[in-house]
C-alpha cells in the first residue's frame, strides 16, 4: 500500500478463510516481519477457536510466512503450513481475486495514503463491507459472514423456494431450470492441478 513517501509502502497482513471467502484477520504495519504475521496468526486462532491440526494456512513464499519465528508459532497453534510453489503467481486464486477487488474498489486511494493510520482505517471499512455487505459470487450470493456463521444454508433454501414458486406461477418466463441455489459444500485451492495429478497417476 504506496505511502506519501516514495519507494516507501505499508504492508497489509491478511487471512482468508477460503471455505467462507471471510476475512478472519488483518494487520496494516509499516514493514515486512515474521514476527508480526505470527502475531497476527495467533489473535486469528484465539478468536476463532482454532484446534490443533484444524487447518491449514497456505500463503506465498514471502519472507515473513517462512521465517523460523512465524513456523515456530504455527507448530505451537497446531496449524499446517503450505506454500506456493515457486514462480507460480497465481497458486491462491482466491487471495489474488480479494486483492483485485481490494485496490479496484471506487475508494482506494488513487495515490497514495497519508499515513499508517489512513491505511489502516481504510482496510477496516473495506474488511467491513467485504465480510457483511458484499454478496459473494462464488458461494452463491451470500455474504462471507452469512457463510462462516452457517447461515448461507437457510438462505439459499428459501431463495429456491422462491425461484421455484415464481416459476409455478408463470412458466412461460423461464426457458430452462432455476439458477442453482445448492450450497457449495467443498472448495478446493487448487481443483485442476488435482485432478492433472490424479491423472498423471492413473496414467502411471
């Protein structure tokens, strides 16, 4: 995130839960450190209740996701670290799709911000408004809060309720079946490199 100063950044520390697309925690901190992402996983795994071998955190090959301080912690949390792997950019679909919609948001600063502060506050209106506002395309419309509470279940079954009921009533608009309400119940990182693996052993 580009400051007043030139060459000069502020650095946003996320996570995302990819079964939820919610933003579970963040941090806006003026340099790049092992200890403050470790920092950041240990208030993530108190707040959400995180068990030992629970989940597991895939992030990019940065210094601060593999330094001995941030692995440590991860061990002590019982999380399972994953990588990316090398000079592949775009491993974690999902985080590149939230950064893009991030720094394409009307709001966001056309320069730069004024200071760590304006960063940060920043972050938390558009964390606000991505978690309860924003009606995710790819879990069917929702919101990320509705899916990490377990709420996306009732209401996707009443929207296809009433898709079903409107098109009872005047058949004659609907040229096929209703949009698929279903709930997705498994999101995979990597889909397709899976299924070239499975086949490769097949193959073999």
């Amino acid at each position: 995130m580009p400051s007043e100063v030139k060459g000069l950044f502020f650095y946003l520390y996320l996570v995302l839960d990819i079964y939820s697309r919610k933003i579970v925690g963040w941090q806006v901190h003026s340099e790049e450190l092992c200890v403050l992402a470790a920092d950041l996983m240990v208030d993530i795994c108190q707040r959400e209740g995180v068990q030992p071998s629970q989940v597991t955190l895939h992030s990019d090959n940065g210094s601060p996701m593999k330094g001995a301080t941030m692995l440590a912690t991860l061990q002590m949390l019982g999380v399972v670290p994953s990588f990316s792997r090398p000079s592949v950019s775009n491993d974690n679909p999902y985080s590149e799709s939230l950064f893009r919609t991030l720094k394409y948001r009307p709001e966001y600063p056309e320069k730069c911000f004024a200071g760590l502060s304006d960063a940060r506050a920043w972050v938390k209106e558009f964390v606000q408004w991505y978690n309860n506002a924003h009606c995710h395309s790819g879990i069917r419309f929702v919101t990320p809060a509705q899916r990490h509470r377990g709420e996306d279940v009732e209401i996707l079954a009443r929207r296809k309720q009433v898709y079903q009921q409107a098109k009872l009533q005047n058949p004659a608009r609907w040229s096929g079946e209703i949009r698929n309400w279903d709930q997705i119940k498994e999101v995979h990182l990597n889909p397709e490199k899976g299924k070239s693996e499975d086949r490769e052993n097949k193959a073999a």
